[in-house]
C-alpha cells in the first residue's frame, strides 16, 4: 500500500517552529520579519498563489505587504518599485509572483532583486551559491521538495532520480540539491526533447515531475515502489468545486499510485511546501539584520 506524503501536515509542523522563532524575536525586542509580494495583472493562479503566502505571513506573525500593478504596467516602474523595496529597512523578503506579462523581461526583474531580499532564492548569485553548496536563499520549490524528502526519512544515496522539465525555478534548481552530497541521488533531466523518456523515467527510483503537463506521468511509466512527487499545479475548470477551479498534477495519481511506496498528492503536496520556503528564507533575511 502506498503512502501519501502530506505537504499540507508537514507544511503545518513547519510553521508552527517558525511562528516559536517569531515569538522568540518579538520577546527579546527584535524585528518582526516582513516579506512583501508583487502581483501584476490578474492570472487566476498567480492571485490564488498570492493570496495564499499572505495568509502565512498571518499565521505565523509575520508582516506582510501585497503590491499590486495592473498587466499594463511599464518595466521600469516594476523595476523601480524593486528598487524601493531593496531599499526598504523594514521589508526583510519580497518576491515578484511569475509569469509577468510578455512586454516585462523576468530575467530582468529577478536580477533587479537584491540577493539578500530574494525569498524565492530565484537571483543567480543565490543560485550560484546553491550549485556550489554556500548557505544562501534555496529557490522556494526545490527546498521544499528536498525538505519534504527529508522530513519522510527517504532514503536518496545512490537512488535513481528523475526529473522531468528543465524549468529555471523547479527542475534544474532540483536536480541540482537532490545531486548534492548528502542528498547524493543520481540524477537525470528529462524534458521535451529527450529519447525514449518512457524507458527513462520507469528505471527511476525517485519521479520527480515537474513539466506542468496534467497526467503526464502515466502508469506504465512507474516502477513498482518508486516515489513519486508532482509539482504539476495546472489550474483547471470543475464543476466540482465552490470555486468554479481545480488544480491538477503532471502525474495521473488515481492509475499511478497503487504502484508507489510514497506519492504526493495535489493540491496538499509540494504547493503548501513552497510557500513555507518562503517563510523559511524571509526568517534567515530578517535574522540578519
Ligand atoms: N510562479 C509559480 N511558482 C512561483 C514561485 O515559486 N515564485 C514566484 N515568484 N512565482 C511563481
């Protein structure tokens, strides 16, 4: 019988050790950590994604600003609010929500963050500091991924691990942790112009799917007992929920899961992970001060 991982219940333990550590600080005098968030335009999943970091923030006694710009805003205003923000003593994190509108260059704004204030750990000189393994911001998702890996105690020494899709903020970023010592996977991307990804992905002992591609992942291309987590978080209509919505993974988990040792579901699995990682990097940033 398979087991779930629960983003959700490990997310909840998470944030109750950060909320202590604000405690901590508010008693001994010290600054509350605040991350603020940009939202531009109105994309149906970036407003839910939102919403949802500012409701931790809540939770767990952070401050929290939510900036919104409408989809026509020029890039340099976007890039000056950046500015403000990098210059702002009292927002210790903040994070542009992707994607932006096609006439804004996200490479752009993600440089334009101050490293120090990246909570999404998205700016190249964290991303360097992650692929050589120095202590900086983890992007958001990856951490969240290898931290759920950890908390569930499985084991990655010399397992087979694959990835699918090369994205900057979740496939590449997670190939790399999960090749690190300590994690010590063996790691293959696969993405849109690989060979035979069928035969690939059934060696792997360790399916992380991560291409946005609802029910890629089918059940012939699992082994028996892999793990499987899907980061796939495509954003459907149902007339099952209150919302008119749905979000639906990469991997289809009602054929596939029967063949797994762990499986995360979606939602309440990496999502609930992602957003904690935010919080965990606004800690570190405000502790720094
Ligand atoms: N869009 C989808 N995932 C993310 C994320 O983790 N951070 C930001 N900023 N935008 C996203």
């Amino acid at each position: 019988m398979y087991k779930i991982i629960d983003g959700k219940k490990v997310a909840s333990e998470i944030k109750k050790e950060i909320a202590e550590e604000v405690r901590k600080l508010k008693t001994a005098g010290k600054k509350i950590p605040h991350l603020a968030a940009i939202l531009v335009g109105n994309d149906g999943s970036s407003e839910t994604y939102v919403a949802n970091k500012v409701k931790d923030c809540e939770e767990v006694g952070f401050k929290s600003t939510l900036i919104r710009f409408g989809s026509g805003i020029t890039e340099t205003v976007l890039l000056e609010k950046i500015a403000d923000l990098n210059n702002d003593p009292d927002v210790d994190g903040f994070i542009v929500q992707l994607p932006l509108p096609a006439h804004i260059s996200e490479n752009k704004v993600i440089e334009a963050i101050d490293p120090r204030k990246d909570a999404d750990g998205f700016h190249p000189v964290n991303i360097g500091k992650m692929v050589i393994g120095l202590s900086g911001y983890l992007p958001a998702t990856p951490y969240g991924i290898v931290e759920l890996i950890r908390r569930y105690c499985i084991e990655t020494s010399g397992k087979n691990c694959v990835v699918i899709g090369r994205s900057n903020i979740v496939g590449r970023p997670v190939s790399i942790l999960l090749s690190q010592k300590g994690m010590d996977a063996t790691v293959t991307v696969v993405h849109s112009r690989t060979k035979n990804i069928k035969d690939i992905i059934r060696k792997a002992d360790i399916i992380i799917a991560a291409i946005g591609s609802p029910a890629f992942v089918k059940e012939d291309m699992v082994k028996e007992g892999a793990v499987v987590i899907d980061v796939g978080t495509t954003r459907i209509i149902s007339h099952e929920t209150r919302s008119g919505f749905k979000l639906v993974g990469d991997v289809d988990f009602e054929r596939v899961a029967h063949k797994c040792s762990y499986i995360t579901p979606v939602p309440g699995g990496v999502g609930p992970m992602t957003r904690v990682s935010l919080l965990r990097n606004t800690l570190i940033a405000a502790k720094k001060d």
